[in-house]
C-alpha cells in the first residue's frame, strides 16, 4: 500500500460506486478505505461489493454514527498499518472531486500536509449560496487568526498526510470528533512544525443525499476553536497560572 485514501460514509449509496471507481481510473497507487458507520441506505454492503472487485478496496465497518473524526482515526490506523506513505482523507459525495488527488500526491513532495483549498487563487466554491459562502470564510477566518494557522483552508476535509505527520502528532489527544476534528488535527501538527501546503479546488456541493453539516456541528467546531485558542494561550504564559 503506496498511498491510502479515507473516505468515511454514512448514507451515501448513490454517491459511492461511480466515486470509487473514479478514483481507481487515477494513473496513481491508491487503496481505498471505506469506513462505513453503519448506514441505513446499504452504503456498507456497497462498500464489501466494491472491495470483493477489487483489492484497492478496503471496507471497514463501525456498530453506528459515531463522528467523523474517530472515522478519520479508525483509517489511519488501517492506512498505518498498511504501510501506506501517504494518507488522503475526502468526502464521499463528489464536493470533493477526485481529479484533484494527482496534485495533492505531487505537492506533499515538498509539504507534509496538503490541502484542497477553497481560498486561495484558483479555488472556490459552486453552487453556494451567499450564506453559506458567508459562514464559511468567516469560520475559516476566525480559526486562523484565532490558532495561528498557515493555510487558508483550515476546514477542508480535502487532504494528503505524509506518514510521518500522523506517527508524530498524538492522535489520541484530539478531542474533537465532528468537522472540528480538521481544525484541531491542522493545529496540532502546525504546532509541531509539520510544512502545510495548498493547492486550489472547486469545491461543488453534494451530487446526491443530504448534508452532514448541522447546526450544532458549527456550535462544536467553534467551541473547538475556542478550546484550542486558550490552550495556546496559556501555552505561551498569557493565561491564568
């Protein structure tokens, strides 16, 4: 296993064969991890479907909904142990679209995480509404100035981890297990030193299913931020003894 690539699912069965079979026409070596969380729609029967065709696929099942982040966790330990290089991470509905994997895998020769960037040049979103649009920048805004952060992008789940950066960053430490789960594992390793890099993408809402993003997902991932800011504070001796 040269290059792994997570993609947790949960209620994507329209979206996971033709997302699959797009990433296996890639000129590269990658296996596909499939954490289903036991979706109701037989994503997971899909997935043993997809991994009985082909052995670059590998499906991986969880009793329930239980978060991205540990979803994100339980396909690093299987990547790891796989003796993959490098590490991918994306979603499940085509937002993020696989054309884009070819340039993630190229620039994390010189970077150790490397994100699919919405905000910088090149990049962007389709079909957002200018809410939506909003709520993004100024989320991504506000967890940059906040942590410090060098990468514009510090919510996309769109990424490429060299080996290293998750053997070296304490996955166990991460407390976060929603969306904000990406904000706290780009912290944790830029404060470690890892070199973040970007490259842009078009980010095109779901093709089919709903949404995961909730209310309280935001909540939590400002929470995190917050959580995140005082330890750096206090850190760096400007919080309370």
């Amino acid at each position: 296993m040269e290059n792994a690539i997570i993609i947790p699912t949960y209620n994507e069965a329209e979206n996971l064969p033709p997302l699959v079979a797009a990433i296996l026409r890639l000129p590269a070596d990658l296996t596909v991890i499939i954490v289903d969380d036991n979706s109701p729609d037989g994503s997971g029967m899909i997935a043993d479907g997809l991994a009985e065709r082909s052995p670059r696929v590998l499906a991986h099942h969880r009793a329930g909904k239980l978060g991205l982040g540990s979803a994100y966790r339980a396909g690093f330990d299987i990547a790891l142990r796989g003796g993959a290089r490098r590490i991918l991470t994306m979603d499940a509905d085509f937002s993020h679209h696989p054309c884009y994997i070819p340039h993630l895998l190229a620039l994390s020769c010189r970077a150790d995480i490397v994100v699919g960037s919405r905000y910088v040049p090149g990049g962007g979103t389709l079909h957002w509404g200018p809410q939506r649009q909003a709520l993004s920048r100024i989320a991504n805004g506000v967890a940059r100035l906040a942590l410090s952060l060098p990468a514009n992008d510090c919510t996309a789940g769109f990424r490429c981890y060299r080996r290293g950066v998750l053997e070296q960053v304490d996955l166990d430490a991460i407390r976060s297990n929603g969306y904000s789960y990406l904000v706290e594992m780009l912290y944790r390793a830029a404060r470690l030193g890892c070199r973040i890099a970007e490259t842009p993408i078009l980010f095109e809402d779901r093709r089919h299913g709903q949404s995961k993003i909730s209310r309280q997902e935001i909540l939590r991932a400002m929470a995190t931020v917050g959580r995140l800011s005082s330890e750096r504070l206090v850190g760096r001796g400007w919080g309370p003894d």
